[in-house]
C-alpha cells in the first residue's frame, strides 16, 4: 500500500491493514503540505466549509456521537478512502472523540474492541479517549 501521507505527517495512525489515516485537532490551523481527500469532523455544531469533501457526526464535546449510525457509516466512507486517498479525523482538540472515532476505525480494520484504546494510544497519541463513556463505547464497537 503506497504512503498517501508524508511519513512525517503529524497525528498519522497506521492501522493494521497498512491503511494511514490523519487525526489532528480542529482548534489549530490546517497544517501545511497534503490536504486531505475525505475529512471527517466530530463536532457538536457543523464544521465550517472545507476545500475537500467533508463528513460531519454530530458529537458533542466529552460525549458520545449523536447518531451512531452516522459514525458507522463515516468510518465505513473513511476505510474505503484512505485505500487511495488522504483521510482525516479532527475534533476541537484532536484527542477525545477523535481518538474514540479512529479506536472504533481500528476495530473496524481488525483490532479486537477490547484492545482498540490501547492501540490507539500506542499509535496516535496516548491521551486518546478521554472519558470512560468514550472506552466504553469503544469496546461496545463492533
């Protein structure tokens, strides 16, 4: 699988299957260098408008997704696209629900539920899912 990412991308998670994808935090500015081409957005109101195509999953902050079904089908979109394209999570701060959101991604690529948390914060940033809502809704995933 080709590196669609910069190796030196920051907030990049590799997941199981070789698939990358980006977690970063919505509060700072776009980094410089590769865009995204899908973007999922974790946030209790809409996002603003990006240059890229865009989900949004209604999620409030320290919470869980409004509509799991929602979450469900994004991560499903965000597999598909990141076998060929540059995919992105963000949330305000980049940790709690975007953690949650690629921990659930990685149960969907392979990882048992029970130690998707884990993996998360060994790959992407061991302040990832930050509540004990957000672990439980991890390892509920399947």
């Amino acid at each position: 699988m080709s590196e669609l990412w910069p190796a030196d991308t920051p907030g990049l998670l590799r997941l199981p299957s070789g698939r990358v994808v980006r977690g970063r935090p919505l509060s700072k500015p776009v980094p410089d260098g590769a865009v995204p081409t899908l973007g999922v957005y974790l946030l209790g109101k809409e996002p603003a408008a990006t240059a890229w195509p865009a989900r949004w999953v209604q999620w409030p902050d320290f919470g869980l997704p409004r509509d799991r079904d929602a979450l469900r089908d994004a991560l499903q979109a965000a597999l598909v696209e990141s076998d060929t394209g540059r995919v992105e999570f963000g949330c305000g701060g980049g940790r709690g629900r975007t953690g949650t959101a690629l921990a659930c991604l990685a149960v969907l690529d392979g990882v048992p539920a029970a130690e998707a948390v884990a993996y998360v914060r060994q790959h992407y940033s061991r302040h990832a899912v930050e509540t004990p809502w957000q672990r439980g809704f991890v390892k509920r995933f399947s």
